[in-house]
C-alpha cells in the first residue's frame, strides 16, 4: 500500500519540483524597480482634442451666451514629481551582460494642467486649468551592463527602448476661474510614440540604482479653419527624467 501511494505521488510531486524550479528561473528575468522624476522634470502637451459641448457661458456679468458644436481643447503640464512602479521582464538575454526585454512603467504624477478650450459656435475662447496626471510607457528595451541579467558582473550599464506612451489628464478640473462660467473640461487621453535611455550604477551601499530620461511625441489634430486658437497650434511631447531604485533582481 505503502508503495502504490508513493508511486502515486511520485509523478505529482516531480511535476511539481519541475513547476518551482521552472517558476525560479522565470523569476530571475523579473526585475521590479520603484522611481520618482525629478522635481519639476516633467513636461506635456497634448495633442489637440476635439469634442462635442453643449455649453451656457457667462464672462465677467455679461449676459450668459448659449451654444453647441464642436470645442478644441489643449493641455499643458508641468509635474512637482511622479512616482513610478517598474516592471521588466527579460525576453532575450544574450550574454550575462546582455538582454532584450518588455518594460512597463505605470507613472502618477502631482501635476498642474493648463487647459486652453476654443469654442468656435460661441464664440469664445477660454483658460482654465486641472490637477493630475498619469501615464504608461511600454517599451522594448536593449539592456546592457548591471542591471540586464539577474547575474551581470558588470560595475556600469544601461538601457535604450521604444513603444508607446498612453496618458490621461486631467483627473480635476476646476469649473470657475475669474468669474468666468468656463465649460467642463473632459478628462483627455492619448497615446504618443515613445524612446526611452538611461544608465546604471551600483551606489556606495552596493544597491543598483538608474537615471533615465523618457521622450515621447506625436501629431495634433487639424485646426478649425481661419482659426484664431494659436494655442492649438505646436508640437506634441511627453518628456521626464526620473531617478529609479531597482528592487528587485
């Protein structure tokens, strides 16, 4: 009896050794990582986002205006700081000292929005401004030197990668600004291409530490026709330079 039980156990319990061991080396191409962007290193603007309103407007006591149509809206941001939660997991790895892998960087920050809307119907130009932001940058990373493999030797290194930057803004906004009965600002989001580089270092307390600076850009919208909005009008961008701790390797 004691036998049969044992040869019955025998295939779950090596299927299992095989299952946490395969779990083990999977982990070693796992690498988590905790950052913050450097105060007041962050900056957006926004592709022009059209949108359909329905809007009562009353400026400065003057008599309220109705309209509808189509509204351009832009925002600009600066951030006081992110915080961002990495996680990378190595596809590819080369080398000891080298990798490919798929990052992502889930990033909130404590952001101040300027939004610009112009509605032509009306018509009526309005500033207003929000509060928050976050985006996701998904990359495919080259990584070389420490910090690319769970067993890099090396004293330096770094990364270069490209994907997309998905960003939502702003998570308030005020309604009221200078007497104005300015229009509800949608909350905004939008996808931009990105590159992502930076560089590694083991610190004086032998922990591995990263700077990086993120880049992403993309088009805008088309402008209304003998539009007098100039806000609308210039690049779209997403840049940040942040300071990361690796946590885990």
């Amino acid at each position: 009896m004691k036998w049969t039980v044992l040869l019955f156990l025998s295939p779950v319990l090596i299927t299992t050794l095989l299952m946490g061991q395969e779990n083990i080396q999977k982990n070693k191409k796992i690498f988590y990582s905790l950052g913050f962007s450097a105060p007041f290193c962050d900056f957006t603007v926004s592709p022009v986002q059209i949108a359909k309103y329905s809007e009562t407007i009353q400026q400065y006591g003057s008599v309220p205006t109705t309209g509808s149509g189509t509204g351009y809206f832009r925002y600009t941001g600066n951030s006081i700081t992110e915080i961002s939660l990495g996680l990378r997991y190595n596809l590819i790895e080369m080398s000891e000292n080298r990798a490919f892998g798929i990052s992502a960087f889930p990033t909130i920050g404590l952001s101040y929005i300027n939004v610009y809307s112009y509605m032509p119907t009306l018509p009526i130009e309005t500033y207003s401004s929000g509060y928050g932001k976050a985006d996701l940058p998904i990359l495919i990373e080259y990584d070389f030197g420490t910090g690319s493999t769970a067993s890099a030797r090396e004293n330096g290194g770094g990364f270069i990668g490209m994907g997309v930057d998905y960003v939502i803004l702003p998570f308030y906004t005020q309604r009221f600004i200078n007497n104005q009965n300015i229009p509800v600002i949608p909350k905004f989001s939008y996808y931009l291409f990105a590159i992502k580089a930076g560089c590694r270092y083991v610190n004086k307390r032998n922990r591995l530490n990263e700077v990086n600076l993120l880049l992403a850009f993309g088009s805008s919208n088309s402008l209304p026709a003998n539009s007098i909005a100039t806000e609308l009008v210039g690049s779209t961008f997403n840049i940040r330079v942040s300071w990361i701790k690796i946590l885990k390797i």
